[in-house]
C-alpha cells in the first residue's frame, strides 16, 4: 500500500516539474517537485527489500495469497505490494499455574511450563490456518488439557515424589503428538513446582519416612543374615579341617615328627641338652642357657 502511495507522489510530482521547469517563475518550485519525486522512488525502491532479523522467518502475504516458501533471516529482496510477516522460530516458553485433579480426586495446584518453537518449514501453514496468535489458539488449550488428564491417572504422592519426572515425560509426549502435525515443535514440560492440599503433604512425607525406615530395617536384617551365614560357614570351614587333621593323625606319624625336629634342633649351634628316651619315646631337649 506504501508502495502505490509513493509511486503516485513520484508520478504526480515528476509531471509537475515537467510542466514547470520552462517557466522561468516556478523554477525554484519545480526544483522541489523533482527532489520530491526523487525521494519517493528511493522509498518506492526501499520497499523492494526487507531484514529478517535473527532467529524469525517471513511470510510472504500478497493479497491475500500467503506463499509456501518463506524468506530466511538476513536481506531479501520481496515484492514491494506484498506483505511480509515475521514470525519467531525462537525457543518460547509458557508457563501455567493450574489446578489439576489427582487419581484420587484430590486438587493438586501445578506450577508447569512448556518449552516450543515454531517449525520454520511450517510457518507458511500455520499462519494460513491459525494465524500469528497460534499459541493462544493450538499452544494454550492442548498443553491444560493434556496436563489435567495426565495428572488425572497418578496419585498425588506421584507428584511429590521421584514419578514426577515420569509425569513430565507423559505430558511433554501426549503435547509433541497434539502439537506437531499443527507445526509446532514442543521440547519439553517441565514441573516446576507442586503444592498439596494442607495437611496431605505431612502425611506423604511421614509415609516416606516410614518406608525409608522400614527399608533400612531390611537391609539390616539382610546384613545380619549373610554375616550369620557367613560364620555358620566359617565355623563348618573348621570343624571339616579339624575332622581331617585329627584323621590323619597317629602316634607313629607324631613320632617321626619328633625325631626330625630332634635332628633339626641337634644340628642347631645353639647351647642345649638332648636326652632320649623322654615321654612316649620322645626326645626331650633341654636348654642349659
């Protein structure tokens, strides 16, 4: 529109300083004309171009006949009656404070938020059938829906708890799924903060600490368990190698033994006094120091 303004400035004054410039009289008007003609070409010629500016793409919008290639950051050079709508492929955030029903019935106030961007390769699309307020129209409604009938199926101690994370994945997938084919690209939903009705979060901590404690009891049974089988095994262990030294031991094989370590010991350069024919037939050694 801009355009066909400023193409009728330069026209009409361009006819108007080639009537006056022969007329000695108007010449200094017609000096005017013609810078006033040169400056609405420059505009005229100014709307040929458009910036993108980073992290946005254009839409190319002729009269009502929105074009399905879009114009990339940076200068572009684009019909001057054509209407070019930047729209952010940007990371964009939107954060809800909702109550939610938990799956016994109980409200949950939620604090979640909903990181997206826009396709690039679907702006084209959505701007012809949502428009430029797409997350008031396709972001909005499908993320509360999808939070309350997903926090619907879980207790509220799933909110509190280390489920939650499990929680986030379920909602960010059932968005992905609602949002995708309409070119809009969720990356994740992350809860932020959960509030319990009064009194139900003592109780679930309470309940927690009860569980925590009574694992700890198990795993000291558990550790006193292994520790009794372990001595119970020990004690087998030595009554077994008792069993068979006692086997293995006889009064001609205590002999003998007793006669080598005579020998040993007569060898010995230490002082000492050895007398045969001692107890049992064994030597008895005696020290003189």
């Amino acid at each position: 529109m801009f355009f066909l303004i400023f193409a009728i400035v330069a026209v009409v004054a361009f006819v108007s300083w080639q009537n006056m410039r022969s007329n000695p009289n108007t010449k200094g008007t017609a000096n005017i004309s013609l810078m006033v003609s040169f400056g609405a070409v420059l505009v005229m010629l100014s709307n040929c171009f458009t910036v993108i500016p980073a992290g946005n793409v254009g839409v190319i919008d002729f009269f009502g006949t929105v074009s399905d290639n879009t114009l990339k950051s940076g200068i572009n050079f684009v019909n001057p009656l054509a209407r070019i709508v930047k729209m952010s492929i940007k990371t964009q955030e939107l954060k809800e404070v909702m109550d939610v029903p938990s799956k016994e019935g109980l409200t949950v106030q939620l604090e979640v938020s909903v990181l997206y961007h826009l396709n690039p390769e679907k702006a084209a699309d959505v701007y012809k059938t949502v428009g430029e307020e797409y997350e008031a129209i396709i972001i909005e409604p499908q993320f509360r829906s999808v939070t309350r009938g997903v926090t619907a199926s879980f207790e509220a101690k799933a909110l509190y708890t280390s489920e939650r994370e499990h929680l986030s994945k379920i909602i960010l997938e059932e968005i992905t799924a609602a949002t995708a084919v309409r070119g809009i690209t969720v990356e994740s939903a992350p809860l932020r903060r959960v509030t319990l009705p009064g009194g139900l979060s003592a109780s679930i901590e309470q309940k927690l600490q009860s569980e925590q404690e009574s694992q700890r009891m198990q795993f000291v049974l558990t550790k006193e368990k292994q520790e009794a089988d372990r001595k119970r095994i020990e004690a087998q262990g030595i009554s077994d190698f008792q069993k068979i030294v006692n086997q293995g031991l006889n009064s001609q094989l205590l002999t003998w033994k007793g006669i080598e370590a005579t020998e040993k010991l007569a060898n010995s350069p230490n002082t000492k006094v050895i007398i045969v024919g001692g107890k049992d037939g064994l030597p008895l050694i005696l020290d003189t120091k």
